[in-house]
C-alpha cells in the first residue's frame, strides 16, 4: 500500500521540535495518556529513575484501559 503525497502531510501535521528532554517527555506522557488503541515506543537506554517511573505508570495504566503497549529497549 502506498501512501500519496496529501496522507503523508496529514500524518506528519503536527512534529514538533524539542529543545528540552523535559518537554519531550511530558509530551510523551501526555500523548500516552490521549492514546486510544495502542502505544509503540522504542528506546536505546531505559532507566527505572523518578522518569521511568512515570513513563512506566502512563504505559500501565493505559494497558489497564485495554491498550495494546508495546516497549522495545
């Protein structure tokens, strides 16, 4: 399946640029929690610190409301 030129520009609508990790990550959070059927994030490094904490507890909990989570590190 091909994606024409007009879907690829309502796809990447909105990117965004992000000066601060602290912006990207409540981003991230809060784009989790807005998820509706599923979640794909891949990283190369996670750590079980004060953030990973959170980006663990929006993952599980958004499980719990029936999303398909996938977290590949």
């Amino acid at each position: 399946m091909s994606v024409t030129e007009n879907e690829n520009r309502k796809m990447w609508s909105s990117e965004k640029l992000f000066i601060s990790a602290n912006d990207f990550f409540e981003d991230l959070i809060s784009d989790i929690y807005e998820a509706e059927e599923s979640i794909s994030i891949e990283a190369y490094i996670y750590q079980f610190d004060e953030l990973g904490q959170r980006l663990y507890k929006a993952l599980h909990e958004s499980a719990l409301r029936g999303l398909k989570i996938q977290l590949l590190v």
